[in-house]
C-alpha cells in the first residue's frame, strides 16, 4: 500500500511539473495564466510531497490492516480530487463538480486524523515494518 502512495506522490508531482511547463509557455507567450490552473497546480504540488511523507509515516508508525488501506485510499482520493475538481470543475465549466471538493478535503483530513491516531496510540516498543537503522549516505 505504501508503494502506491510513493508512485501517486511521484505522479503527481511530474504531473505538477508539466503544468508549470505549460504555464509557462503561456507566460512567455503573452497570455496570461488563469487562477483555476496555478491553483490546481499548487495544490497538487503540496499534497503529491505530502503523499511521499505518508508513504514513509504509514509503515513508520505501524499503521496495517483496514486502516493502512483506509489511509492510502482517502489520501489518493484527495490528492487527485482536490486538483482535479478545480481543474475541471473551473477550467472545464463543469460547476456542478465544485461542491465534491469537500468530499475530498475530508478524504484527506480523514487519513490525517487517522495517521494522528496511530502516532497517539503507537507503542513504541512494538516492532515495525519501517526501516530500523538509518540507511547510508548515498554522496
């Protein structure tokens, strides 16, 4: 499940970084930039990084099972629906989209709460999945 949000956070973030390509051909081009787009683009910048973090968090804290799938499936919902709804949604013309950006707000703060459960109850103790040794330098 981790492996899924380390390639969701990398996906987004090449798919971010395209974006910022072609704004900038619009730039220089002349034209100007519409909010909806840098927005999107923001957005899914931040939240692709935050995908990585929780694909190292989630076995970190010995998060498994049902809340292991529930945490990668509501933050993916999220990473891509918040974006994607102001993509289409504002870029599109498809308005009636707009409203479902709360649903997936609250698919991330959902996995959020969740990950802050885990950090509040984890055992430290306990043995996990993570890495238990810091790996070496690659210089």
């Amino acid at each position: 499940m981790t492996k899924a949000l380390k390639a969701s956070g990398f996906l987004g973030l090449a798919t971010m970084m395209v974006v910022g390509l072609y704004q900038f051909v619009r730039l220089s081009g002349g034209t100007g930039v519409p909010g909806w787009m840098v927005g999107g683009h923001a957005h899914l910048g931040v939240i692709s990084i935050l995908a990585l973090v929780m694909g190292f968090a989630v076995p970190a804290l010995g998060v498994t099972g049902r809340l292991r799938t529930a945490v990668t499936a509501l933050f993916i919902a999220g990473q891509w629906g918040i974006p994607g709804v102001v993509w289409i949604g504002e870029g599109a013309g498809v308005s009636f989209l707009m409203p479902t950006a709360f649903l997936w707000g609250l698919a991330l703060i959902a996995a959020m709460l969740i990950m802050l459960y885990k950090t509040l109850t984890e055992d430290p103790t306990a043995p996990r999945d993570g890495p238990t040794s810091t790996p070496v330098a690659d210089d």
